[in-house]
C-alpha cells in the first residue's frame, strides 16, 4: 500500500499479521528511512496506518533537525 503526501513523495507501508498481533513498516520513498509499528490484530489498517506514518514524519524531522 502506498499513501502520497502532497509536500514530500510516497510513503510505503508492508503489513504482517502474526497471530492476535500486526507489524506495519512505513518506508518514506524519497530518504528509504523506514520504521515500524506492533498492534493488535483487531485495530483497523486506517489506525494503525496513521500511527506508522506519523512515526516516520516525526523520524525524519528529527533527522532534518539534528
């Protein structure tokens, strides 16, 4: 799944499901920084998809910032 931001490129995400649990890994396109999020199985893809992307924008203003 792919979700695009107007200002920056894409950010891919890659979802897991292991059990009662599920990894999300958000990959931003254009710097290839990457991180990942666990949840429960019973949250929705929307939430945990929000909770990775902005995990990821705070990960690269943190790295702009330095």
């Amino acid at each position: 799944m792919r979700q695009n931001r107007a200002d920056q490129g894409k950010i891919f995400l890659e979802f897991q499901v292991v059990g009662t649990s599920q990894k999300v890994s958000a990959i931003d396109e254009t710097t290839g920084i990457e991180v990942s999020v666990t949840g429960p199985v019973s949250a929705s893809r929307e939430q945990i998809s929000s909770i990775a992307v902005q995990k990821l924008q705070r990960k690269i203003e943190k790295i702009h910032s330095q």
